[in-house]
C-alpha cells in the first residue's frame, strides 16, 4: 500500500499536483499545459491515461490554464463547485461568445464530503478572492493528506481541517519585505498581503509556532512567489518555527518549484 504527493508545478505561474493511492490517481488543479501536465507525470513514473479525475481548487488561470485541453484529451470527470464552472465558463468563453464545455464535470459543494475511487475528499472554504476557493483533506489507507494554498490567511475552521494530517501542503508565498520592496504595483501588493491574498512565510511561521498540532510527517511548502521570495529564506523561516515546537526532527521540510518536479512524497 502506498499514498503519495507529486507536487509537479507550484507558483504563480501555473499550479499541478498528484495526490494518490494504490487505486486512484487525482490531479489536483491543472494550471500549466496539458503538454507540460504529461511530461510531468511521465517523469515521476505515472502514465497519464492512468488518471481518475481532475480536482479544481478555484478558477484563476494559474490553477485551470490546461483544463481545457486535459478535460477532452484525458475525457475524465472533472470536480469543481458551481461557483466556480460558472467563473472559469465566463473566463474562458470564446472569440463568439461560446462558453467552453467539459464533458464529464461533477460538481461539490463545499463542506461536504465525496470520493473518488478509495480517496475519500473534504473540500472547505479558503479566504482567497475567487468565486468559491476551498481546499481539500485526502484520506485513503489510514493516511491524511490536507492540501491548502492560494489564501489570506488561516482562519480557524482552516486550522481545523489541518488537524490530524501525515502530509501538509501549504502556502508559503511571500516574504514579507520582500513583497514590499518588490516590484509589484502598489495594488498588487496589497491585493496579495491582503486577508483574500496569499500566505506569508511570516503566517505561516506563526501558525507552527501556535495552532500546529506537530502531527505531520511532511510539510510541503507551496506557491512560492518567483518575485517576491526565495525557497531557502521560506523554509529557514519554516524550519525555525518547527525547532520552537520540538517538531524540527518529526517534520521533514519540502519546498515545491515552478519549474522543477519535487519527486513524490510516500507514506
């Protein structure tokens, strides 16, 4: 038996992942291309026409940019919530005016649980300025996995579903001043330090030192800004915040990349 994490893109320019077990494979967002999802996939030793389904976290383009393509190459069912089919169909209507189809969509509803296979999913409510963002708890073989990026902050009922989890992605975007010497427009970085924004290093740190249960075997940092942090400066921060907690040695430390494939995480 076997449970595993790709972490195949993670950034602001497109975010893929693969969360399985020995029955089921799950690609979760599909925010690079379909090309680039199968190349991908195909380094880490998984055959895409393999795949069960396509999991939809919310609709901005770095998360649902090869959606399109995977949908009618790989012809699986593709979960989201209404809120946001109904964002991603506007986003994506056509030069007439046709809003693009998906031919097997299934559609959640945060709060309540489905399966996929022997995955059992728990999708919940994210702080983060889309049309209906969540995201999702994996269970399958006596192993938590909890998958959470693309937020303002960690509110409790969030801090609640972590609980409990073997392997922990989580957003660790910005340090930040870094953001604030950075070249964004002014708008810009107060849209993404805001409470519908994305998750400081600096949060981050203060969830592990605080509410963290110490529980996970693995802490995947995810999301990192290409602009406005450096993988060595968010796992230092979150290094240090476990080592407050005893949890330096329990928890083993991964940083996701855009452009490279984090080998899969197993349990």
């Amino acid at each position: 038996m076997c449970v595993s994490v790709s972490m195949l893109a993670s950034g602001s320019r497109g975010n893929c992942a693969l969360v399985s077990s020995t029955q089921t494979r799950i690609l979760l967002d599909a925010g690079i291309s379909c090309r680039e999802t199968f190349k991908r996939l195909k380094s880490v030793g998984e055959d895409p026409r393999a795949l069960s389904a396509i999991l939809i976290t919310h609709e901005h383009s770095d998360h649902i940019y090869g959606l399109t393509t995977l949908a009618k190459r790989l012809r699986i069912p593709v979960f989201m919530t209404a809120a946001t089919h109904a964002a991603w169909a506007r986003a994506m209507r056509t030069v007439n005016g046709e809003r693009p189809r998906i031919e097997r969509l299934e559609k959640f509803e945060s709060g309540h649980r489905f399966q996929i296979g022997d995955i059992e999913i728990k999708p919940f409510t994210i702080p983060h300025d889309a049309a209906d963002p969540v995201g999702f708890t994996f269970r399958a073989e006596g192993v938590k996995i909890s998958f959470v990026t693309d937020l303002g902050y960690l509110p409790a009922n969030v801090r609640d579903h972590l609980r409990g989890s073997d392997i922990l992605v989580l957003e660790s975007n910005h340090d930040v001043e870094m953001l604030r010497g950075g070249p964004y427009p002014w708008s810009v970085k107060q849209r993404v330090a805001s409470n519908v924004g994305h998750l400081s290093n600096e949060k981050l740190a203060d969830f592990f030192t605080g509410d963290y249960d110490n529980n996970a075997a693995f802490v995947v940092l995810a999301h990192l800004s290409e602009q406005n942090n450096h993988p060595e400066i968010a796992r230092r921060e979150a290094e240090n915040a476990l080592a407050d907690r005893g949890g330096l040695f329990q928890n083993r430390v991964v940083v996701a990349r855009q452009s490279e494939v984090v080998p899969p995480i197993q349990l």
